[in-house]
C-alpha cells in the first residue's frame, strides 16, 4: 500500500498519501465527490495563486501576518499561479455549491508547501491553511474572485486574439473578392446580385463584433468579491482588504480589477457571469453563421453552390473516394453549440443564489471557462486552416449571376413591379435568361440591355433610385 500520513481537521483525523500535499479536509472531499473525473480548469487554480499570493502581501502590508510566513506563502502561491503544483488540486467539479472544498484545499497545499519552504514537515501546520493562507478572507468571496479572475484572464490572452484574427482573415479575403459578383439569397432563395467582398465583409464585421462582445464580458467580471468573506460583511478582515487585494491583482494581471462596489450583490448574486456568458453566446451565434455559410457557399464541388472553395485538409469518407467534407466549419459549429449549451447551464446557476451565497460556482466556474478556451481554440483553427485558404471561383459566380431571375429587378423601375413579374415568369417556364427575353422581345436595345443586365451595378445604390448605373 502507498505511504499515508496522518492529517487533521476540524472534524478528525483523515490519512493522506506521504507525497501529497493537501490535507485532511481535501481528502475528505476526495471521497465525498468521486462524481465526474473533471477538475478546475488550469486556468482557476492560477487565478487562486494569484488571490493567495496577493492576501498573503495584503496582510502583511496591513501588519497581520508576520515576515517570514508572508514570504513562505508568496513563494508557495508562486508555484501555484506557474502550474508546478497542479497534481495536488485533485477535487472534482461537481462538490459543494460554495467551492468551499477547492478553496480549502488551495489553503492546505499552500499551507504545507510553505511549511516546508520554512524548514517544516508536511502536515505540522507551521504555516496554517486557515488562520495564515485564509487570512481575511472565505471561500464565499475567494471563489466567485477566482471565477472573475480567471475568466477575464482568459478573454484577453485567447478568445479576443483568436476572434481579432478571424476578423482580420474574413477582411483580407472580403478585399479579395471585391471584384467578384455573385448571386444573393435570401429565404435560401435567389435575391439580387452582390459582390463577394460584401458577403465576406459582412462576416467580418460579425468577428469584429463578437470582439467586442467579449470585451463587454471582461467588463462585466471587473468587480471582485475579495473582501466580504462570509456573507458579505467583511466580517474577521481589514476594511483595506479587499482593495488592497484588488489591486495587486491588477498588478499580476495587467488587467483593470476593483473592489466589488455592494459585496452582498457580489456574493449573493452571480449575474455578472451570466451576463458574460450570455455575450459568449452571441459570440457563439455569430461564429455559427459564419462557419454554416462558408460550407454552404463551398458545397459541391459539382452539384452544390460552389461560388468558393475551402482547403482539403482530410479525406471525408471512408467509402467515397475523392470526397472532402468541410471539416473546419463542423469543428466550429459542434463547439459552438456546446457553448450555447454551457450558457444554459450557466443561467440555471445563476438562478442557485439563496440569500447571501450562490451554490452553483463551481457548475459556473467550469461551462464558462470551457466556452472561453472552446471558442478561443476553434475560432483560431478556423481562421488558419479554413478561412486563409478560401478561394473564389469567379466563373462559377459570373454564370449563376446570369441564369438568376432576380435580375429583373433592375428593370422594375422601368417597367414596373407586374410586367417585371411576367418576364421572370415567362423565363422560369421557357428556360431563358432575364437577358435572352429582353432581347427576343426586343423590349431595348442591346445598349441598353448591357446597362440594365450589369450586375456590377446592381450591388450599390444608384443615384435615380434603381439598380442600374446611369448611362455614360
């Protein structure tokens, strides 16, 4: 049997493995959540480093905590912002509402990993996971602090850059297809001819957006519980606390934090969150769009739209030889509609606020973290291996241009709305283009017919109110 150490806490004794560095308690959450296998994301357990390391230099700053165990503790917390000491977070999501488990066991890893930075044994308590690390503080205000923090942290270093260079990606390729005319659609219908760079400047503003959207969702998690510990009073820590704390990890981050403005709204209430994940999923409709158009624009690639190609990047079938399915947008779509899911979860834990404490953090803290990282590597996958190989296929655009009914209605302001109608009509039934019946019924002159029939000019306002370019 491996080594086992004897621990305590509050209700007893609990035996821990030799090597292990949590305690008494965190065992005893080992054994009462054995419940998905899925632990806190890489990214929380950082962000509890950071509110250790930073309470740690917080109470010795406000004279509670003596020098030597300040800089135990900052060095401890140091390993656990750098990962070093992540095989000892070993909690499983799914445990109390509160996180209480997690923040308990961040307070005895810390603890212990100090105690030794100090000359002590695992488990003697010369540095206290609760009256030392936890000092001035409770799992009620670390916790949500930990989910604001890690989130916001996340937003900036992944999703932002990864949508910027979507954005970027759909910019150059809508400059590329400026030239390119092609038929417009709507209600999966043909519609009036626009430019190709329109369609892809169209989805480029949509990446721009959910850029901005995403600011909008660090923005939301800017406030910090840090500071309330039990319920929002501030009960057992220094008024500066939380300030002070908020901003050191301003400091760490490069990111703008302050102290919750009502700690019982802070507490009690996670809308913040949900507001977050609720731009997340607007994020994730958008990026859907996109991804769905772009395959539907690519499909063929004989009996399909096929107005652009989309690069190979696998074989698509295991029985169609030659077959390329558009893999990359199925990738992004599939994410985003587990994002769209997480938000869902999220909003039902938002609704887990009884009194002054939410009981669903830890539900809150995994989906939203997930959607960032998932959006963020997906969007970032399907800019480089999708969206930067696109092509048009010009030919294919130009004769779907001419075959399309909707260029009749250019010639509404001519003729009007009926008897352009009956031509589109007359067309559909015999087979004929808009153009070939302007000139059987010798309705204009084919001077006239080229000014009219010029779909360039179709794809901007013209100056008399109708579609087509004044002559000249």
């Amino acid at each position: 049997m491996a080594e086992t150490r004897t621990e305590r806490d509050s209700m007893g004794e609990m035996k821990v493995p030799a090597d292990a560095l949590y305690g008494a308690s965190t065992a005893r959450a080992i054994e009462n959540f054995p419940i998905s296998g899925q632990r806190f994301p890489r990214a929380f357990i950082r962000a509890l480093g950071l509110i250790k390391r930073a309470a740690a230099q917080v109470n010795k700053e406000l004279g509670k905590l003596d020098g030597d165990r300040t800089a135990a503790i900052v060095e401890a917390a140091t390993e656990v912002v750098a990962g070093t000491l992540d095989a000892h977070f070993p909690l499983d999501i799914f445990q109390t509402g509160s996180a209480t488990s997690t923040n308990t066991n961040a307070n005895e890893v810390i603890a212990n990993r100090a105690g030794e930075i100090m000359g002590g044994e695992r488990g003697s308590k010369l540095v206290h996971p609760n009256d030392h690390v936890n000092m001035g503080q409770s799992s009620n205000d670390v916790i949500p602090t930990a989910i604001h923090v890690s989130a916001r942290e996340q937003l900036h270093a992944e999703l932002i850059p990864a949508l910027e260079e979507l954005a970027t990606g759909l910019e150059a390729k809508a400059r590329a297809f400026d030239d390119v005319v092609k038929i417009g659609r709507t209600h999966l219908q043909d519609a009036t001819p626009i430019r190709l760079g329109q369609e892809f400047g169209g989805y480029a503003a949509q990446a721009r957006e959910s850029a901005s959207r995403a600011h909008k969702a660090s923005k939301a998690l800017a406030e910090l519980a840090q500071g309330g510990t039990a319920v929002g009073t501030g009960i057992n820590t220094h008024p500066d606390f939380g300030r002070q704390v908020a901003a050191r990890l301003s400091a760490d981050t490069g990111l703008e934090f302050r102290e919750a403005a009502n700690h019982f709204e802070a507490q009690a209430a996670k809308d913040a969150c949900v507001e977050a994940s609720g731009q997340l999923k607007a994020i994730a409709v958008a990026l859907t769009r996109i991804a769905h158009e772009i395959r539907w624009l690519a499909s063929g690639p004989r009996c399909g739209i096929g107005e652009i190609t989309i690069p190979a990047t696998q074989p698509g079938s295991s029985i169609m030889p030659g077959k390329v399915n558009p893999v990359m947008s199925e990738a992004l779509i599939q994410v985003c509609a587990q994002v769209i899911g997480n938000d869902a979860a999220i909003t039902q834990g938002g609704l887990g606020s009884y009194f002054e404490l939410n009981v669903m953090m830890p539900l809150i803290a995994r989906n939203l973290l997930e959607s960032i990282a998932l959006l963020a590597s997906a969007t970032r996958v399907f800019a480089r291996r999708c969206v930067a190989g696109i092509e048009a296929d010009r030919a294919r655009c130009e004769a779907l241009v001419e075959q399309s009914l909707a260029l009749v209605t250019a010639l509404v302001p001519a003729i009007g709305y009926d008897k352009a109608a009956a031509l589109a009509k007359e067309a559909q039934a015999s087979g004929k283009t808009i153009r070939e019946l302007l000139k059987t019924k010798k309705l204009m002159d084919d001077a006239a017919i080229d000014r009219v029939m010029d779909a360039r000019g179709m794809t901007e306002p013209s100056a008399d109110g109708s579609g087509v370019p004044a002559a000249g």
